[in-house]
C-alpha cells in the first residue's frame, strides 16, 4: 500500500510492515509527521483480525535500528504533545464529548478508541475504570493532571457521561471499526441517509448521470466531521456542494482528462484541480463511499456486499469498472486502464499476478490495437516504471 492506507480506508489488517519512515521532498528526506505514523500504525489489528496488531519497521544495520528507536520514541512524545493540545483547545466542549466531533473533528480517533475498548469490555463501570487506568499510564495524561488538574477531571468526567451514551439500546457500535466514523457520525448518517438503502448501490448506474443517486451520498458525507473539510475544500472554494462534488466524481470516473474536469469545475485552474482531486477528493470520497456502504448495507449477504465492495474503489482510481481497477493497480494510467481491460476481457478473470506476467509478455502490437497510436508510450513508460527498462 502506499500512505492513503493512513487516510481511514478500512482494510483487514493483521500487521503493517514500514519500509522507510520519511517521506521525500525538495531534494531531500524528512520524518513523517506523528499524525501520519499513527494513522498507518493504527491499521494494525483492526477489527475481527483479533486483538494484537504488529507494526515492523525495517532496519537494515544496528545504526538504522537505533534511529528507529529514536523516531518510535519521538512519536510517542509527540503523541502525548498532541493529548495535551486537543485538550487545551476543546475549551467548554471537553465537558460534552457527544458533540465535540462536530467542532473538533481531530477528536475522532479517541471516540473510536472509547467505542472499540466498550465494544471489548461490555460493562459501563469496568469500561471507565479501565479508561481511567490507561489514561492515568500515559505521559500526556499525567502531565495534564498536574499541568491542568481541573481539565483532567473534566476529561475522566466526560468519558464517564459518554459511557452512558454509548450503552443507550441499539447503538450501532460495530460500525465505528468498519467505518473510521466516530459513533456521533455514524448516527448523523443514519438520520440523514433517506432513501439511501441496499438498492442505492448499483454498480451500473452509480456514477452516471441516469441516477441522483451520488449527489444524494455526497450531502449526506459532507454532514460527517471527519470528511467535511476535505470535501468542503474539494469543491474549489465555493459553498458545501453534494451536487457539484456528485458532478465531478461522475467525470472522473467516468474518464473525463484532467484538463477538461479542471475548465469545468476550477476555472481552468490545473493546479487547483489537481491539489483538490487528487489531494482531498478522490481519497475522501473513496473513504465516504466505503463507510456508507457499510452503514446502508451492511445486512446483505457477504456474498452480495463483496461484489459492490470495489465501487469506492473506482472513485479512488478514476475508473468504472473492476478490471480496471485491477490494472491500475499494476500501474496502467487512468487514460489506459479501461480500453485495455476490454481488449485483454478474457485475461482479466486470471489472479493479478497472471495479469502482470500477460502485460509483461504484450507484444508492442496489442498495446497499439489496445490504445491506438498512444500505444507504444504507455507500454514505454510502464516498462519504466516497472523496472523492466
């Protein structure tokens, strides 16, 4: 995976594996931000995948060990930092954690954290003891208590009152886990979703303009706290639009160029189109349209909800349909994808690794009768990028 994995996509995920802990920029390499490392650390052990979850960070020599150990450390004082800030920055809504999300939307994570331990514990007073008693272990917390005892308190005394609210009848707890929503935005959905239902997700007509079906999804995911921002900025500035985010995904998937979604919908503005496509959008909305697809359907049979499991995905991609999708994972560009999933239809049934090898052996001939002229770039620049020239 790359570091979207970090965006809340909410795969089954046993263990994660780092290959490097620094991101690449203007020449040079710097640290991943603590917010990023925990995000993708905290894929480990989602879940249904049980309650142990391994992150590895690869090391090739002692000296590279100890500045992981560094970094690990770093993180964790940065961590308890981050504790410190949230709280001095709630203000008055420490004291109501029911509502702080939709002010304070970084409070998420520790929502589904109080959700995912109740989940595991079950009982409202051994469920706040133990809270207390995690709490009470951390760095962050004990600073707090002696730095600010009255907003600790207010904390402990929050988590006590949310206690409650978690254990009203029928809440829907198990979907924080699948999802990446806080309780409070899973309830928002679910008392905004109107006639969005199992039979919404038709993979036919989803992102065509034959249905207002997606406009009617992307109201809803701007009212969730931890997707309106992204979703708000992706609209190029303008107000909350579910329309217009609805218009620009449908040509994006439906494989408008870039250029032509930029003149339409930010003034012609490339660079905007491309920070707000593909730095905001299409990771969110992939994000959104997951988690309500778990929350509208989620009482299908497994059978049927893995069929429609890929359709965030082409949102991601840019692509409507599954063999493309399975292309550009093997790194065939947007453009590309979909003409040559028709042309190779019948490989596209075989494991991805069978594809990779059919690509691999392509004479220049089928990529040319695949994409016309354009054919000998893209079969060039994806034996580049593959390391095979």
């Amino acid at each position: 995976a790359t570091t979207t994995i970090a965006q809340g996509v909410n795969f089954p995920v046993t263990g994660v594996v780092m290959a490097s802990h620094q991101y690449p920029t203007n020449n040079r390499t710097i640290d991943m931000p603590p917010e990023d490392f925990w995000n993708i650390a905290g894929r480990a052990g989602r879940i249904g995948q049980g309650h142990l979850g391994v992150v590895a960070l690869v090391a090739d020599s002692d000296s590279k060990a100890e500045t992981l150990k560094n970094f690990i450390n770093k993180q964790a004082g940065d961590l308890n930092s981050a504790l410190l800030q949230m709280v001095a920055e709630a203000g008055d809504f420490l004291s109501d954690l029911g509502k702080i999300v939709y002010q304070k939307p970084e409070w998420s994570s520790f929502l589904q954290y109080l959700t995912h331990t109740y989940r595991q514990m079950g009982e409202p007073a051994s469920f706040v003891d133990q809270i207390e008693q995690v709490l009470r272990g951390t760095l962050g917390f004990e600073k707090l208590r002696v730095q600010n005892p009255s907003q600790s308190y207010t904390l402990l005394d929050s988590i006590r009152t949310y206690a409650d609210y978690l254990a009203r009848p029928n809440q829907p707890l198990k979907l924080v886990d699948s999802t990446g929503f806080s309780l409070q935005s899973i309830n928002t959905v679910l008392r905004h979703k109107g006639n969005i239902n199992e039979s919404s997700w038709d993979s036919a007509h989803l992102f065509s303009d034959r249905t207002n079906t997606l406009e009617d999804m992307m109201g809803i995911l701007l009212r969730v706290p931890e997707l309106r921002d992204n979703l708000e900025a992706a609209t190029g500035g303008d107000s909350p639009d579910g329309n217009k985010l609805a218009l620009i995904i449908k040509d994006w998937v439906g494989g408008k160029p870039v250029a032509e979604i930029a003149e339409h919908y930010f003034d012609g503005n490339i660079t905007r189109c491309g920070q707000n496509l593909f730095g905001r959008l299409t990771q969110t909305v992939s994000w959104g349209l997951g988690a309500l697809l778990s929350i509208t359907a989620n009482d299908l049979p497994e059978e049927d909800y893995k069929q429609l499991s890929n359709l965030p995905s082409r949102a991601f991609y840019g692509v409507n349909s599954d063999t493309a999708i399975v292309l550009r994972l093997l790194g065939i560009p947007r453009t590309a994808a979909s003409p040559m999933a028709v042309y190779l239809t019948s490989e596209m049934q075989r494991p991805i690794t069978k594809v990779r090898e059919t690509l691999k052996r392509m004479p220049l001939g089928d990529w040319e009768n695949a994409l016309g002229d354009s054919g000998v770039i893209y079969q060039k620049v994806w034996r580049i990028l593959e390391g095979m020239e």
